[in-house]
C-alpha cells in the first residue's frame, strides 16, 4: 500500500508545482479560475477545498464527510480537470482524481483504500468575478460549484 502513497505524493507535489510555476501565464489566465463546490452522494456530502485552473487544465482537492463511519473525515484526494471553452462564459471539463476512502469492515475495523475517480460538469461566469458550476464526481457524487474571480 505504501508505494501507491508513494506515487501519489509524486503526482501531488508535481502537479502543484507546475500550477504554480507555469512559465507561459498570461494575466487572463487567471481570471476566474478558482472555485469551491460542495456534493451529495449515498449519505455522504463532500466539499471540493480549492479548484483552481490555469488556462485548460485544473487541479481540485476534494473531501467526504459521512454519516456512516461517525469518525470524521472518511476520504480526501487530488482531481485533474481538463477544460473546454464553448464561449467567453461558459466551459465543460472532464478529470480523473485519485482518493483514499475509509470505510468500517465487518468487525467494526476501521479500513482505508484508495480508488480511482473521474468527473464530468460545466461552468458558466455570470459576472467577471463570479460563476457557478454544475457537475458529477464519481466519488463526491452532484455537486455544485461556486466560482470566484480575483
């Protein structure tokens, strides 16, 4: 288990990295592109922490809370999101995530895995610092996002 701990860390400070150190940024590249969302799905409601995106790609880090184990935060991970521009306002995306989830076994064990996830939604700016989102996480279920311009 811990070599997948092992790459995922890699991925995470990689990905991080080059969100943050991207050479060729332009200073429309980062009008509005972060945003926090929140989700339901089977009992649970999740909270995406940060979204941020830079020209087409994004990162987003998500987290379950659940009713079901009573021990708190069940599950946290990483999204890369992909987006496609349709106008000035509005965009699709489509991401693959990687999350560890928590789960009580059958003798009230407390267990953890890790899963893969993928996500699908759009994204419309109702105003040059404002704008809403709406999508599916595999994992974090329907969501809602709510964008936020600098």
């Amino acid at each position: 288990m811990r070599p997948v701990w092992n790459r995922f860390a890699y991925w995470l400070i990689l990905s991080l990295s080059l969100v943050t150190i991207y050479p060729t940024i332009d200073a429309q590249a980062f009008q509005d592109s972060s945003w926090i969302s929140c989700g339901y799905q089977d009992n649970s409601y999740s909270l995406g922490f940060f979204g941020y995106r830079i020209q087409d790609h994004a990162v987003e880090l998500g987290a379950l809370i659940s009713d079901d184990t009573g021990y708190g935060l069940p599950g946290y991970g990483l999204d890369y999101l992909f987006f496609k521009d349709l106008s000035d306002e509005t965009a699709i995306y489509g991401g693959i995530g990687l999350y560890r989830r928590y789960y009580l076994d059958d003798t009230g064990g407390f267990k953890g895995r890790t899963e893969w996830a993928y996500s699908i939604g759009a994204q419309h700016d109702f105003f040059q610092a404002l704008g809403l989102g709406f999508g599916y996480h595999s994992i974090r279920g329907v969501n809602l996002q709510v964008k936020l311009g600098f």
